[in-house]
C-alpha cells in the first residue's frame, strides 16, 4: 500500500558523462544535488543514476543510487539507497517514476529508512533543475 509522502526536495544537475554507446543505444550518467526535506528533517541527497533508451516507445531505463544526509550538524546521519525506473519526455519535462530501497545504520532520525521500500517521482527540465518526491510503500 503506498504510504506517506515523505520525502520533497529540489535540485540542479552537476555532472553528466556518456558510460556506453553498445548497440547504438546510449547510457548516460547524470549527478543531482538536491535539498529538501525528508519527515520534517532537512536533509541533501546525491542523487547519481544511468539512462538507457529502450528499443520502442520512447521509454527511458533507469537505475539509480544515492547518499542522503541529515544538514543538521549535531546529528550527521546517513542513508543510501538503490533504485530503478522509467522515464518519459513531455516536451522540455522529463518524469521518472519507479521505485528505491533504501538502507542506514543509523540510530537517530533517519533510522526509520533502514530497509525501507519507496516510490518515487521525478520531474526535471533541460536547463538542469529537478524536483522529487518520495512515497513510503507499507
């Protein structure tokens, strides 16, 4: 069942870097750094994941992994995760929607992500900003 809303942030993209070009088929990696907020907590999340174009549709392959971290200097906690999705064009907008896992080991705030399964949604522009949102699954 999808859960809360937990997670919005907004971010720019820094980096982009072509990994393969098999098959005529590109796989591009692209870095966002994005701030928000995660149950009420400010938090950063680098976010690195890889493209690849899917043979019809005009779909977009994606998998994904990232670090989030509490902005909070008296509890500098941790997360990671790992994801997939897909991704569509509409216009200048891209929208990836698909699904994390998340892991930490941490005690404090961010201790509720440990093994925790989220969906995702995200939107980003050509110019290099992204906003997304996380949803706990239950």
């Amino acid at each position: 069942m999808l859960g809360d809303l937990i997670y919005e942030a907004e971010g720019e993209l820094m980096n982009m870097r072509v990994i393969s070009v098999e098959e005529g088929r590109p796989k591009i990696e692209v870095t966002i750094l994005q701030s928000g907020l995660l149950r009420g907590i400010d938090v950063t999340n680098i976010v690195t994941y890889s493209s690849t174009p899917r043979e019809q549709g005009g779909a977009i392959y994606t998998e994904g992994k990232g670090v989030i971290m509490t902005k909070n200097s008296d509890s500098n906690e941790t997360a990671t995760w790992t994801g997939q999705g897909i991704a569509h064009y509409s216009g200048q907008t891209r929208r990836d929607v698909g699904s994390i896992f998340c892991r930490t080991s941490s005690n404090g705030k961010l201790a509720f992500l440990n093994n925790m399964v989220g969906v995702f949604e995200y939107e980003s522009q050509e110019h290099g900003t992204s906003k997304g949102k996380i949803w706990e699954w239950k």
